[in-house]
C-alpha cells in the first residue's frame, strides 16, 4: 500500500478484484482436487494469516501447498526472497511455480497486462488453469471448509468452523470485527488527520471492549475457551490474527494505545493465549513475529521514516500463565 489516506484523511480499503469459488457442484469451474491450488501469502499480514490457520485446522496441508513472500513490502509491493536471505518460516521460498519471478504482481500481470487493482495477498492460484481463483481471504477461507471435505478424513472433515447454529451470530460478529477491529486498526494507523484518526480509534476500542464483554461473559457461564464455547469457529479466526498483533505492532505502530491486551483485557488475553499456545494451527508455525514486526515498521515508510523496528514489547506473547508484573501484584492483593 503506498495510497493510504483520502483527503478526509480516512483510510479506505479497495475490494478484492478476483472473486471465483472452489466448488464441488458437477462442472464447477474450479473443482477441489489435490495439488491443484497453490496459496501465496505473507506471514505478516492478518488476513493472509486467516489462511494458514484453516489450512491447518482443516487438514489441508497435503492438498494445498503455500509460499510465503518477503515481509518486506517497498514500492514494487510484495516480493520473494532473494538468493542467500535468511527469514524464518517454513515455505519463505523463491516462487516454486514461476521461478523467474520476483515479485507477486508479476502473477497479477500474467494474467491481465493492464491489470489495475493491488497486488495483495492471500492470493489463491490454480496450476491447472494458470489463473488467480480468488484473493479475498473471507471467502476463500470459507471454500476450505466444505469444498475439499470428500478428500479429508473423518476427522478434518468434521471440523465445522462455520455451524449452522451460529451462522447469523457469527456474521454479525464478523460485521463489526472486520469494520472495527480487522481493519479498524489500520483506519487508525493509516489516518492522515487527527480526527480521522481519532474516531477510528474510539471505535476500535470500543469494539475491542464489546469482544471482552463477550469473553467475560463466557468465563462467567463456564462457556469457552473459544469466541463461541468449545469449539473453534470463524469468529475466532477471524479476530485472532489482529489480537496476536495487537501489542507486537499496532500499540505504538498505528498508535491504538488507548490500552493494550496484556494489561488491559485479561478476558481477551485468556483467549489469544490459550489459541496460540494450545492449539497448533494458531501457534508459532502460523504465527511469526519477526515477519510481523519487521513488515510493518520497515514497511510504512511514511509512519515511520527510519524504519527503526522498536525492541518491545518482551516478551511478543506471554506465557499462558505469566502475567505483566501489575496484573501479577494486583491478582495477588485483589
Ligand atoms: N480484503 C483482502 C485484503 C488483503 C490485503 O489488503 N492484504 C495486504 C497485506 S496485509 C496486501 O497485500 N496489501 C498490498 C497492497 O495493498 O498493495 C483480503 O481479506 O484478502
């Protein structure tokens, strides 16, 4: 992104441009098949993170293969690595599939010359068809639900992170997350005017208190440790690769300090520590914070002109149960 603001100073987000579906209707034209589709990603960004996670939980691992591009994103957007550079992660490669490429939009170009909306990722690529499927990560996560499912195992294919039952709570949920919260965090950052951004950051704690209210109220009834109970669904997909973020980079980087998550929402702190130290398809494999931390910081350069990545905070994630020392003190005297 090198446009961030309107002259409102707000940030707006573009709509994905490719918006085709996995399906396993007969003569669908983008069939579910064994490595037929490949994910390109970055592990900085949030909503290619969503991605990974489903991939995982849903055992898509041997069907879908990935590639994670650089964290560094300059003029040219997204790039691969280069000979000799050393990143963290698995899969930080050159483009297995076009090894001549170097950077992500060269695949946006192969496929329309005069190709004008971003180049971002997720991006969801068909080998047979040489094309782009889709690059919204909403809904492409929401193909890997349902439309691989006769070539998974009983137990993938039982992972239901969309049920029935909670299908209507879940997209409003996912209404004022993804308005709020998702993207809340960079209509804060990305502002370009004291009261753009002040009204995006009253919004986004706002919301970040209604989730809170949520958990809490899910503690109180003995419900959890999920968004929705005992299970993990969309909902917590979706606000976990902002909430894992939230201390790392968008506390100081897009300057949504108001509170922080480890001193300030103990019920969201609960949460996004039991997902990312209990439940594999959330923990380290998914989740890199040297990709997080260097992408934006050196990344942005207006935000930050000398791209100096701050150390803190230390530790990026707490221990499931280590506490910041006033938290510690005030459990114990309280
Ligand atoms: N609505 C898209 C948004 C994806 C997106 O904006 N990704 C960012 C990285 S966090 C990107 O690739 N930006 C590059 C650009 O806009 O030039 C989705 O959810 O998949």
């Amino acid at each position: 992104i090198t446009n961030y603001a309107n002259k409102e100073g707000e940030f707006k987000r573009q709509n994905s441009q490719f918006r085709n579906f996995i399906s396993n209707e007969p003569g669908s034209e983008f069939p579910p098949e064994k490595d037929r589709y490949h994910l390109y990603v970055s592990y900085a960004c949030p909503w290619a993170h969503r991605t990974l996670i489903v991939r995982k939980l849903k055992g898509l691992e041997d069907i879908i293969g990935f590639t994670s591009v650089h964290w560094h994103m300059l003029e040219k957007g997204w790039r691969f690595i280069e000979e000799g550079e050393q990143v963290p992660g698995k899969n930080v490669t050159k483009d297995p599939l076009h090894p001549d490429y170097t950077h992500l939009r060269q695949l946006y170009f192969q496929i329309d010359q005069d190709y004008g909306g971003r180049f971002t990722v997720p991006t969801l690529w068909d080998k047979k068809k040489e094309t782009i499927v889709s690059n919204e990560s909403a809904e492409i996560i929401r193909m890997m639900y349902t439309q691989f499912d006769d070539l998974l195992s009983q137990q993938h294919k039982s992972v239901d992170l969309l049920p029935k039952s909670l299908e209507r709570k879940i997209d409003e949920s996912n209404d004022w997350t993804y308005n709020d919260i998702n993207n809340g965090v960079y209509k804060s950052g990305f502002a370009s005017s004291q009261e753009a951004y002040e009204n995006n950051v009253h919004a986004l704690f706002k919301s970040l208190d209604r989730a809170e209210a949520h958990l809490a109220d899910n503690a109180a009834s003995n419900s959890g440790p999920y968004y929705y109970g005992s299970n993990i669904t969309e909902a917590d997909v979706r606000l976990y690769t902002t909430i894992i973020r939230f201390d790392a980079v968008y506390v100081q980087h897009f300057k949504c300090n108001i509170r922080d998550i480890r001193s300030g929402y103990p019920y969201l702190h609960r949460w996004v520590r039991e997902l990312y130290w209990n439940v594999p398809a959330f923990g380290p494999e998914t989740t890199q914070f040297e990709h997080i931390k260097k992408h934006y910081t050196k990344s942005h350069k207006q935000i930050n002109p000398f791209s100096i990545t701050p150390v803190g905070p230390v530790p990026d994630i707490l221990p499931l149960e280590e506490e910041v020392p006033a938290v510690k003190v005030a459990k114990k005297t309280g």
